[in-house]
C-alpha cells in the first residue's frame, strides 16, 4: 500500500479548529486504510459489489459478446408479489404444476421499521459463465452464440440432473412431459423469436418490476439502469463468480 | 528404455489366445459348472434368497419407470441426487478400490498381493456392474446416454469424462479377467494397467463431479478427487477381506499360507488408509467450521444437525474408529476379526457416500440471501422404490460374487 506519509510531530493538534482540510484528510486516509484492513473489505462492500456488479457488463462494455445480449433487472422493492409474472410464464411456456421457471422469494424482517417484507423475484441468470453449461455431458443445455440465452436442446438431455445441482440459482427443474430438465430462456422460442419485445413476465408485470432488454444497446432502458452510479446494482450470489445477466436494484 | 520387455506381436497374442482356448480349459469351466450344480444346500439357499431379493427389487424399479421417478422417488427439485447416485458412487468408489488394491499384485508384480488378484477383478467388474444398474434407475434418460455421450460430448464436463472413462475402465477390466482365467499373466498385465489408469482417471473424474460445482460450497476444492482416490483404496481393502473371507466360507475350503499373507498384507494397508481417511475427515471438519455461512451450515448438518447419527454412529465409530482397532486387535492374523472390521467399514462407507451426496444440497441456494424459502436445511428421505433399487444393486452383487465362487472354483491361481 502506497500512502503518503505524514509526520505526525510537526503537525498543529492543540485546538481542532486549526487543523486544515488538508491535515483532516490524510487522518482520515490513515483511517480508512486501517479500517479497511481489519474490516477485509466488509465496509467497503458496498462500494466493491457495485463495482462487481458493474465489472460484468463493463468487462464487456461496448463489447457485448452477444448482439442482441438480452438481460433483465429487477427493481425489488417495486414487485408486490401478485405473482402474475408467474402466471404468465405457466401459461405461456407450458410449464406443469410441479415445477416453475420463475418465482418470488419472500423475506420477512420482523424487527424492521416500517415495511417488513420484501419479495425477489428470481429466474434463470443466464449466466456469462454458466457453472450449468459446463457441467451438461451432452451440451443439451448450451449458451446461445447470438442472444447469450442458455437454452435447452431436450432431445439431447439425459436427465442426469448435474445442471439443477451446479446451478447456484435453483432455476432448473425436471420436466416429466419433456424428458428433460426445463428452464427459463426469456421466452425465446414462445415470445422473443416471434417478434415480441418483453417476456411474458415483464409485460404481465403491473408495477415495472422487470426490465427485459438488450444490454449491448446503450438505449435500452436495461442497460441505463445498470450503467450509472447514482443508485447500488448488484446480483445474486456473486461469489459464485458465474456473472450473472440478472440485476437487481431498488428505486 | 532398452532394458524392457518388448510388448508382445498381435500375431503372437492371437495364437497365444487360441491355444488357450485348447480342450482344457473348456473342460475345465465344465467341471466347474457341474461341480456348482453340485454345491452345498447352504449354497443354493443362498443363492435363491439372493435371487428373490433381485427379482422383488427390479419388480420395484420398473414399477418405478412406470410410475415416474418424480412420484416414485423422493428427490426433488432442490435435491436432486439421492440414495440412489449415493449408492452408484459406493459401487464404483469399491470397483475402482478393488482394482488399484489388486493392481498392486498383478500390475506392479508385489508377490504377496498375487493371490487376491482374481477374486478382486472379477468383482471390480461385478461392483461397477452393480453401480451402472444402479445409476440406469436414476437417470432419466439412460438409452439417450448411450447415443448422446458420443455424438455430442462435452469435454469440458466431468460427467463426460467420467462415463467414457468408466466405460474403458469395464471393458479393460473384463478383458483382464478373461486373461487372468487364461492364465496370460502378461496380456493380463498390460490390460490390468490400462484399467488402472483409466480407472483411476474415470475415479478422480467423479470426485471432481462434486468438486468442480463451484455453486455447492460443501463439495467445491480439489478435495474431492483426491479423497475419492484414497477412500476407493479403503473400500477395495475392505471388500477384498470381506468377500474373500466370504468366498472362502461358500466353498468350504480353508486359506493356504500364501493367501493369509495377502489377507495379512490388505489388512495392514486398510489399517493405514483408515488412519489417512480420519485425517481427511478431520481436516475437512476443522476447515468448513471457518468457511462461508453455506458451508458452516452445512457441516453443523452433519455434526450436531439431522446428520449427526449418520456420521458419529455410522461414519466414525462403526466406519472407521470400530474397524480401526479391530485390525490392529486382529494383528492382521484373526481373520473373523478382520472380516467384521472390513463388514463395518463397508457399512460405514455406504453411509458416508449418502452423507457426502445429500449434505452437498440441504443447505438452500439462496441461503445468503435470507428469505423464507432458505430458512431451514431441506429435507430428504429415500423413498421405498428408491430403496428397493439399492437393494436390488446389492443383490446383483451378492448373486454375481456367489455364482463367480463356484463358476471359476474360488478364484484360485495356478501360479503362486
């Protein structure tokens, strides 16, 4: 680490009005360094996921390897848990009862004031890095070369289920009418690929919960939310490092 | 390297085959046969038992194709492999044991390893036999496997590497045997290495299945692979008591001194791998305390959770503790001894396989995230079905070790 040094001798500390911005600010360098530290990164956490976060489309900023690259954010604290984006998806993607390719999650925060629930939306991230792809034996499920949607080739799915366990987002289930693992895929092959903007969820959504776009379009509405620093963005599970084309954001 | 032995012409190998396949040696098997036709009561009762259990299991399993694995079995959604892909891993971790175990006599040429090296092989093809049926029940789609694995295969998939691999692995283990039966200790060399490494690869494949799931926090490292190479050798050590000790009860015979020596050999290296599987599990425990928050949670399921039983019970004392001090109670010699510590360790890593599958998937995925639906470790128990195909993979076992005792007469080697 690299600061600068002060010498502590020679500087004014009898009375705290004379102390200079610029006194002030090395104090409080020393001291951000030193809590930095020891806190391993905790309190600037906040600052570092956003960062993270960013790091996934600025790694590729302006160089989206995918055209159209479609992703979605979520604005969580907007969703009100009607679940129509759920029915949505059932009706559209013929998915059986005992199985769902997208869900809301509810936590419930009892010593919160004011409000104490909330509800996450979660569905299939379309990983850039999919721990699901990697592990198919069959490339049954693969990473589509244009749009970067992990789709599903059922024909060649053996059911050996390794994709629901490697997924870190629990959006794989077996689908008996199929014979093979189903998931979400933005509705690409009921909606997307048939000229529709949204998927269903996102145009059944009434509150604006989900953004469906194209990040590698610097207009989309998409990619202006992730794309500044005013409001935090961040994704599920980071640690798992498979970065993730599902943003979540409040406000 | 001038000094090694020139490996053998296919021409010569092709005559070599034929002339084994000389009037003796079919005679011989007839002999055999007639004289399993003749084998003891005790035998065949056995023998009918252990056949109802395969015909009354595999009514079960297809009753289970029928019905679908999503209402017959009791995996889900979030846990996904159960007893079942447990079960499939204890048969192929004592497969590939049986061979690493055995390969040391018949591969590497250690004399006193020679005379378990029949007995071995043919279970090791036996036990991963067991384990492929096993699997056929679970995965959904087995028949697409077989055409898919070829045409369309992920290299960068452990379970593609370990199917191809274990299927090289059979073949070159089958091939062995047949040679071992012709006594083509040199043919059975050179097969019984291939098996070995393409065992040992195939092996450390499935532990990486685990290993490389970077969303699972309980199996993510290198120390899958590894700990599943060393804890094969366990299993194959305690199988090759166990069933030696068995097949020697089955034909009635007692063990002449060259084959207490390997029994004392095996025994010792089981006592050594005990002691190298407790550091492990001792080293895996203290890490995972300081993990991640999933991890934690994860081994506190197995120290004081749901799994508690499972691993002090099961794992610890009657796997490896138990077992422990009964070989170096035995000194090696009290072979009763050695077969109830090799019955325990083999009990205790059947539960250990069903620990390490299950507990890699109780803790939720969104555990971190602290909602309702991640609150709590998600539950699993086997179902009946589920059950009755494991037993059905024990069976086949049990039914294909007694029927190899009295077909190929013991086992026995001409050459000591």
């Amino acid at each position: 680490m690299n600061l600068k040094k002060t010498d502590f001798e020679t500087l004014k500390k009898d009375k705290m009005e004379k102390v200079s911005p610029i006194e002030r600010r090395e104090f409080l360098k020393i001291g951000l360094a030193i809590s930095g530290i020891f806190a391993g990164g905790t309190i600037l956490s906040v600052v570092s996921n956003m960062n993270k976060v960013f790091a996934s489309p600025e790694e590729f900023a302006g160089k989206y390897p995918y055209k159209p690259h479609y992703g979605m954010v979520i604005r969580q604290d907007r969703c009100i848990d009607c679940e129509r984006c759920m029915e949505a998806c059932v009706m559209t993607n013929d998915v059986p009862e005992y199985g769902y390719r997208t869900m809301i999650l509810e936590k419930e925060v009892l010593d919160a004031i004011g409000q104490k629930k909330e509800f996450i939306p979660v569905l299939c991230n379309h990983c850039n890095n999919p721990p699901c792809v990697r592990a198919c034996p069959t490339k049954a499920t693969y990473k589509d070369k244009k749009t970067g949607i992990v789709m599903m080739n059922y024909e060649k799915c053996i059911g050996c289920k390794t994709c629901v366990v490697a997924c870190p987002y629990n959006a794989r289930y077996f689908n008996e009418e199929k014979h093979a693992i189903d998931k979400c895929n933005f509705c690409f092959d009921t909606r997307i690929s048939k000229g529709e903007k949204l998927t269903a969820c996102a145009a059944a959504c009434p509150a604006g919960v989900r953004i469906f776009g194209d990040l590698s379009d610097t207009n989309s509405e998409a990619y202006k939310l992730i794309h500044q620093l005013a409001r935090p963005v961040w994704v599920l599970r980071p640690e798992v490092g498979a970065k993730p084309n599902v943003f979540y954001m409040k406000g | 390297m001038p000094n090694e032995p020139k490996s053998p012409k296919v021409s010569e190998i092709a005559k070599d085959l034929a002339k084994s396949f000389d009037s003796s040696v079919v005679a011989n098997w007839y002999s055999n046969i007639v004289g399993f036709l003749s084998g003891s009561r005790s035998f065949y009762v056995l023998l009918a038992i252990t056949g109802l259990v395969v015909f009354v299991s595999s009514m079960a399993a297809l009753n289970a194709v029928n019905t679908g694995y999503r209402h017959a079995y009791n995996v889900t959604r979030e846990i996904p492999w159960g007893i079942l892909i447990s079960t499939y891993v204890f048969f192929v971790v004592t497969s590939t044991g049986l061979c690493i175990v055995s390969s040391i006599g018949h591969v590497f040429g250690m004399k006193d390893f020679m005379p378990i090296a029949k007995r071995s092989v043919f279970l090791s093809v036996v036990t991963i036999f067991g384990g492929f049926t096993v699997l056929f029940f679970d995965v959904e789609n087995p028949f697409r496997m077989a055409l898919y694995n070829v045409i369309s295969p992920n290299l960068t998939s452990n379970i593609w590497w370990m199917g191809t691999l274990y299927g090289a692995y059979m073949f070159f283990m089958a091939v062995e045997f047949v040679f071992l039966l012709l006594e083509k200790h040199k043919l059975a060399m050179y097969a019984g290495l291939s098996g070995l490494l393409s065992g040992i690869a195939a092996h450390s494949n499935l532990g990486a299945i685990f290993g490389m799931l970077h969303a699972r926090e309980y199996w993510y490292g290198p120390y899958m692979p590894i700990y599943f190479i060393v804890s094969a050798m366990a299993s194959g050590c305690a199988a090759i008591i166990f069933f030696t000790w068995l097949g020697y009860k089955v034909n009635n015979e007692r063990m002449d001194k060259s084959m207490e020596r390997a029994m004392e050999v095996v025994g010792k290296l089981s006592t050594l791998l005990l002691a190298v599987i407790m550091f492990f599990t001792t080293w895996k425990i203290i890490t995972g305390l300081v993990a991640s928050p999933g991890k934690v949670e994860a081994i506190k399921a197995l120290l004081t959770g749901p799994y508690a039983l499972n691993f002090w019970l099961f794992e610890v004392l009657i796997g490896m503790a138990g077992p422990f001090v009964l070989l170096l109670y035995s000194r090696w010699k009290n072979l009763g001894m050695m077969f109830t510590a090799s019955l325990l360790m083999i009990i205790g890593i059947f539960v250990m396989r069903y620990d390490l599958v299950v507990i890699g998937q109780v803790v939720p995925s969104f555990h971190d995230l602290g909602v309702k639906e991640s609150l709590h470790l998600l539950p699993y128990i086997p179902s009946f079905h589920e059950i009755m195909v494991v037993v059905g993979g024990i069976g086949i076992v049990a039914v294909a070790f007694l029927l190899g005792e009295k077909i190929f007469a013991g086992h026995k080697s001409e050459i000591h």
